[in-house]
C-alpha cells in the first residue's frame, strides 16, 4: 500500500472531496494543512504553484479532480463500465462550472466587476441547480446510475464552500439536492469524518451566521408578534376584522418574504462490430473546444458527423443542449457533453489514456493543468469589457510562461510526450488546443523546442494528419 500526504489549507473546499474519497474507502492519509503565512515560501516547491497537491511514496500529483478520479476508482466510485465513467465525469465538470463561476464572483476584488460577477453568478446558481436538481431525481437519488458515485462525493463536500461564497444555502430550494446531501452525509465512514475534521474557517463561520440568523429570527418574531396583537386590538376598536385587515394591506405576504429573506440558514451497454455505434458531434466552426475530439475521433478510426454551428445560429439550438453547452456529442442519438469527459471516454478507446491508473491520473493532470492555461488565455480573449480585459490579460501572460516552461521541462522529462514516454491524449489536446491558441498567442510553442516537436509529431501521426488535411478552415 502506497504512502499517501495531501497537502491543502485549514479550509474544505477544492480538498474536502479528496479527504471524503480518502475516508470512504478507509484509506490511511497524512492531512497536512498549511499555515497561510507559509504559503509563499511553499508554493515555488508544488507543481504549477498550486494546492491541494496529493503526495503518493513521495511523488506529488495536482490537480484536485485528478487525484479524485484516481481515488474514486480504488473504491468502484467511478462507474460500472466506460459509458457510466463519461457521465459521472460529466456531472463533476459542471459542478466545478458552477463553482467557478462563484468563485469568480467572491474573489474579484474590483467592487463595480464583483457587483456584475454576483448578478452573474446568482442565475448561474439558479440555473445550474435547476438541472442538478432534475438529473439526482432522474438517477434515483444520486447523479449518475441510481447508485453512490464520487460526482456525488463532490458535490456534497464542497457545499460549505459554495454556500459561504454565495452566504446563502444554496440547495434550499432543491429537495433532491437536499436528500442527496442528508445521504452522503449519514455514510458512517462520511459522518465519522464530519464529526471528527478540524473546523475549517467556512464551518466556524457558517455557524456563527447562523446563530447571528437565528437570533435575528427571534427578534423578527418577537415583533410579529407584538405587531399583530396591537393591529388586533386596533381592528377590535374599529370593528373591522382582522383578516381583511390583513388581506388589505397584504401584511402576510410581506411577512412571509421577510422571513424568507432571513431564513436562508434556518431551515451502455457495450456494443459489438456489427452494431457499431454512430457519432455525431456538435461545436462552432472553430477549433476550440471541440477539436481534441475531433483529433480523437480520427486518431480512433472512429467516423463521425461534423456538424459546425455559426455564432448566429447559435441562440436556438442553445436550449436543446445540456447545460447549454457546447460541444455535445451524440453516441446513437445519446448527448454527452463536457469535452473532457468526452474526450477522456474515447481515449480509452485508442488506449491514449494510459498504462494504469496512477499514470492516468497523471494525464488527467496534464490535461487539467493545459486547460487552466486555456481558460486564463480564452477568458482575456473574449472579455467585452475594456478595463476587465486588460486585467484579464495581464494575469493570463503572466501565467503564460511559467506554464510553457513547465510543459517544456515535463515533455522533455518524459521522452517528448507529457506523460509516461509514450503518446496520450494529453499530447493530443495539446496539439489540438496549440491551433486555437495561436490566434491568440503569436506562434504559441516558437521558444519551447520540446512542445515545437511534439506538436509536429502528434500532427505527423496518419490519421491526424488525413484529418487536418480535409477539415475546413475556419478563422479560429
């Protein structure tokens, strides 16, 4: 049995899933949590600068949904077959596009961008949490299968997290969110945690609001109370009735919406060769976000249908995607998105997805760690507004080279791939993602040989290259 150290703050948020895994599947694990003063004299010594960093005999591995995905498959969290796999996948990137777009909101420290931010993140909250919602009652009580997955595990230990940054309990409206909550929470292994953890500065201070609410509450009563009785013995001396009194003055509607105010803490199969399935993917006619599929479908032998949607058509066919979202790709008629969960499903395909589980938590690692860079890049792009796109930009080409050089020393380190010596969607998404990036980064791996050759290499590969010479030119 490896030895294994997670490496976090005092807090739960991006952590607690890890430590729910951990404890789920009794699992012996050192929870080192740091001093935030010593932050800064650590963070040049973990991968990327970044926490929570999960320690294995030694060897540090970030990227907290990695370290999920290969914890939650030592315990069968992870699906019963490749199909469940993509869909659990699925429902944990959108729980972390919810939480990013909190995120985004809490920590903006400019006050006119939080005040837009909030306005945004309260519809993502709705949104997201409508279909959240709807998903756990289709599936039974838990997002995927009708059984315990760890999309479930994330969801549930991140919750204290999401609520303080909103400072409301966001699942309040959502009862199937709220069961689902009350179950993960009475597994013994889960409920023996949550009774022993240190209290995190989000548990501490989520129960002293709530405290601070409920006394508030007491206060509200005490002057209902006092209120009506004067409002009675005024409608006694007038002779009129108190409930047309009420109804008058629509004093219980009121009421009711102030308490509402302040209550917001109170209360697959498999298929065979003769019954091959058919693809159909959806995305912009751009490169993007959907060409690592595209790169995978045809590095897979795998034909399928190119449907490439303009921005102006864009508006109705919206509603008809899950989360609103693309790319999507239909697998006989069956939508699947989040394109990293897509692409990991056919990676697993063309066997890009590693020699075991600790390597494809590496890769997973990789993959999460070119999509942060994307996501810093894409979002400077894209932002309208003048003042936050110059902000945008200068975070985005300050991470812009100490990633590159990661990337390089990483590929160099391991024989020109990013993982293992040997080709992986990683090394497919890169290339893929190089094309994109380009438009917004000037010829993106010009001083970086290693990430030069292995692009030229993953272009090079027959069915890549067939691909790219075929596929329409697009501006992006």
């Amino acid at each position: 049995m490896p030895s294994y150290k997670l490496i976090y703050f005092p807090i739960t948020a991006l952590a607690e899933p890890i430590r729910f895994l951990f404890n789920y599947a009794g699992i012996k694990f050192e929870d080192e949590r740091l001093d935030r003063k010593d932050w800064p004299k650590l963070k040049q010594t973990m991968p990327f600068g970044q926490v929570p960093v999960l320690e294995v005999d030694g060897k540090k591995i970030n990227q907290s949904v990695a370290i999920c995905r290969y914890l939650a498959k030592q315990c069968d969290l992870a699906g019963k077959n490749d199909w469940e796999s993509l869909e659990i996948d699925a429902a944990v990137d959108n729980i972390h596009d919810l939480r990013a777009s909190i995120a985004a909101y809490y920590y903006e420290s400019n006050e006119q961008a939080k005040k837009e931010k909030l306005k945004i993140a309260k519809e993502m909250v709705s949104y997201y949490l409508e279909r959240l919602d709807a998903q756990v009652k289709k599936n039974d009580g838990y997002f995927v299968g009708g059984s315990l997955s760890w999309a479930d595990f994330t969801f549930v230990s991140m919750l204290d997290y999401l609520d303080w940054m909103m400072k409301e309990n966001i699942i309040e409206k959502y009862e199937n969110l709220k069961q689902l909550k009350k179950k993960v929470e009475e597994i013994p292994a889960i409920k023996s945690w949550i009774e022993k953890r240190p209290k995190s500065i989000f548990l501490v201070l989520k129960i002293l609001l709530y405290v601070i609410v409920t006394w508030l509450l007491w206060l509200l009563g005490c002057y209902i109370i006092v209120h009506v009785a004067i409002m009675q013995a005024k409608v006694t001396q007038y002779g009129v009735s108190l409930q047309q009194n009420i109804q008058s003055f629509s004093v219980r509607k009121q009421l009711h919406i102030d308490c509402q105010r302040l209550d917001f803490y109170h209360k697959s199969y498999y298929t065979n060769c003769k019954n091959m399935p058919t693809y159909k993917l959806t995305y912009f006619n751009v490169t993007g976000l959907g060409e690592p599929i595209r790169y995978l479908l045809s590095q897979c032998g795998i034909k399928f249908e190119d449907v490439r949607l303009t921005f102006e058509d864009w508006p109705k066919y919206k509603s008809n995607m899950p989360m609103g979202q693309v790319p999507v790709l239909e697998i006989d008629g069956k939508p699947y998105h989040q394109s990293k969960a897509i692409s990991r499903f056919l990676a697993k395909k063309s066997n890009l997805y590693g020699s075991d589980e600790f390597e494809a938590m590496e890769i997973d690692a990789a993959v999460d760690s070119i999509d942060d860079l994307r996501q810093a890049l894409s979002t400077y792009y894209w932002e309208q507004d003048t003042a936050l796109k110059a902000k945008l930009k200068e975070t985005a080409f300050q991470k812009l080279p100490f990633y590159l050089d990661k990337f390089e020393a990483q590929v160099k380190k391991n024989g020109g791939y990013f993982v293992g010596g040997k080709l992986s969607w990683a090394d497919l998404l890169w290339t893929a993602y190089t094309d994109y990036l380009n438009f917004i980064v000037n010829d993106l791996n010009k001083d970086h040989p290693e990430l030069k050759k292995l692009v030229e290499k993953v272009r090079a590969l027959p069915n890549i290259k067939a691909y790219i010479e075929k596929r329409p030119k697009t501006q992006l």
